[in-house]
C-alpha cells in the first residue's frame, strides 16, 4: 500500500519509515512531486494535521495521511503547544527554539513536559485520526547529537535518563510519541486492507 506523507522532513520520514512492516510504502511530499510547505493555521493540533491531510488529498486525490506534532510544558501551560516549530519565531531554528525554551524554563521547579502527536488518514474519501503521548521531563541543557526539534532536552520518562538526541532511533522509538500513533494507523490499516 502506498501512503502520502503530508511533510518533506527527512527525520520524520526516516523514523516512519524505520517503524513501517513490509507491505507499506510512504511517499514524501518531495517524492509525489509536490515541493511546498502547507499552512497549520489552527489552534489544535488535531485540526492542523487533518488541514494537512485534505491538502495532499485535494493536490493528489491520493491515499495520504499526515502528522503534527507539539511540546506541551506544564510549567508553561501548555507552551508552545501549536507553535512548538516556530516557537522563537518564523525561521523554524530548533536550536533557537530550545534556547528560547529554557531561557522560560529558567528557574522552574516543574519541568514535566509531553510531546503529543496526531496523524490524520485521508483513506478512500474518509478522515481518521490518531494520537501518541510521550511524556517526560525538560533536561537543564541540550544533550546529545541525534534526532530533531527539541530531543536535545527531552528526557522521556522510564527511560534511563539520556535525552531522545543522545538514543539511537530505535531507542527512541521504545518511548516516541510518533511512533505509538503511527501503531495505532499500522494496525489500524492492516485490519482495513
């Protein structure tokens, strides 16, 4: 089965593609020919990855499915939430939205913190969504070289203490947020084909 993925980042890709079992093919947007970013103009996330999804379905007519993905700290109700990619301005630096992060984060006695992720399906003419939930804890300073985004700071919880951007992916993928709904579509689609 061929699926659109509504993104063109290669992280993400990469770790949907490395979660995926044999029979599943994901295209990136780059790979179905289409080469622009698409607008998350909403307040929640669940309605900024379906926007994703009916813009590739509209573009392509095609199977396709699409992911958003947020930081919620409780110490910053919520923050940055919806704007966790453009949290220290348009340009999407991850390393200048960590920095603004723990710049806010300074001082805080509660530095719990969960990533939540939505995947919409567009399949065969119907919506369906989607959640994974990682939660965890703000580290004091960046750590680690791997991942994306802010896995320099992340330390998800039951985990040995390293930072997502210090496991290998297949580490990570114990504890991500992505992966877990990415389960929830596999099976989903599999008990569907």
């Amino acid at each position: 089965m061929n699926l659109i993925f509504a993104s063109n980042n290669a992280h993400k890709v990469e770790e949907l593609r490395a979660a995926l079992p044999g029979g599943f093919r994901i295209l990136s947007l780059r790979e179905a020919g289409i080469d622009q970013d698409i607008p998350e103009p909403h307040d929640s996330l669940e309605e900024n990855a379906r926007e994703k999804a009916r813009v590739i379905r509209r573009l392509t007519g095609g199977d396709c499915f699409s992911e958003d993905t947020v930081l919620e700290v409780g110490a910053l109700n919520g923050a940055p939430g919806v704007h966790s990619a453009r949290y220290a301005g348009e340009d999407r630096s991850p390393q200048a939205n960590t920095e603004k992060l723990l710049r806010e984060l300074n001082g805080a006695g509660d530095r719990s913190a969960r990533f939540r992720t939505i995947i919409c399906l567009c399949l065969q003419g119907e919506e369906y969504l989607f959640e994974g939930i990682c939660t965890g804890q703000i580290a004091l300073a960046p750590r680690g070289t791997g991942g994306f985004g802010y896995d320099p700071v992340f330390v998800p919880d039951g985990s040995d203490g390293r930072c997502f951007a210090e496991m290998t992916l297949g580490e990570k993928n114990r504890f991500s947020h992505r992966r877990k709904a990415l389960d929830a579509l596999i099976a989903f689609l599999t008990t569907n084909k």
